[in-house]
C-alpha cells in the first residue's frame, strides 16, 4: 500500500483483539497479527473486537472495554493505539490517554446518539454522553467517528 501512496499518506487499521468465540482469535493472535503490520510501517492500529458493542455501559463504571488488549498493544508497538468500545465520559477518556500508551480513542453510539457531543464537551458541559449503549442505533442510518490526540 505505502509503494502506491505517498509518506504521507496515513494507513490505519481497525482489527479485532478478540473474535470473541470459544477457540477463536485470541489476545496472543492480536499482539502478533499487529507487531507484523507495525514492523511493516502501519501508521496507526485501532484496537476493536467481534459483534456489536457491549450492553449496559455506564460512565466511570465500566468504559473502555478494550482497553487492557488496547494496552497491552501499546506497549509492545511503536505507532499510536486508538482505543474504541464503551466511552462515554470525559473523565476516563483523560485517563486512558493520560495514564497509559494508547495515543488516541474514536466514539461512535455516543456521537449517533449526541452529535453535538464533542462542541458540548469543548463548551466546558463535561456530563458524560447520553449513550445508554443499547445498540438501537444500528437501526439508524449514518456512523460517525471522531480522534482525540494524547494530552501532553
């Protein structure tokens, strides 16, 4: 792909650190799968698993539900790791990516669900997303994602 783009061209991926079936994929498979792609110039992994999104995601308690294979890829790699899958607050947004490796995180239910949610949080209204994580919006048309770069 790189010998057909130019340097700065970015190439990213979204992989599954789990397939989430008995026998299947496993975290191991993942590090591996994403060491090769690093090593071979990958600018960016974000890091996803099999299936909708996890139900009943609440702010602060249970967010984040890739991040210890997210870590785990971000200490072994050496391109941003972009964390996805039940962030709903500001509070730990900040934390993953002040307090560990990982460089970047998407949103998507929370911004089908608010698409104004980022301008509101930027306006100092930091009440976590509105999103109850009942995967309704899979019934909607339209998916949206946005990146947040590591706080220095």
């Amino acid at each position: 792909m790189r010998s057909k783009t130019s340097d700065d061209f970015l190439i990213t991926m979204k992989i599954n650190s789990t397939d989430e079936y008995p026998g299947g994929l496993t975290v191991q498979d993942f590090l591996v799968s994403c060491k090769l792609m690093a090593d071979a110039g990958i600018d960016a992994i974000e890091v996803s698993a099999n299936g909708t999104s996890h139900t009943g995601v609440k702010a602060g308690r249970n967010e984040g539900y890739f991040r210890v294979a997210a870590m785990s890829l971000a200490a072994l790699v050496d391109v941003p790791v972009v964390l996805v899958g039940g962030l709903r607050s500001v509070e730990k947004i900040n934390q993953f990516l002040n307090d560990t490796k990982i460089e970047y995180v998407s949103l998507s239910r929370p911004l089908i669900r608010e698409p104004n949610l980022i301008n509101r949080w930027q306006s100092g209204d930091i009440t976590p997303s509105l999103c109850v994580s009942c995967n309704t919006c899979y019934r909607t048309p339209g998916h949206q994602c946005i990146f947040y770069l590591r706080k220095k």
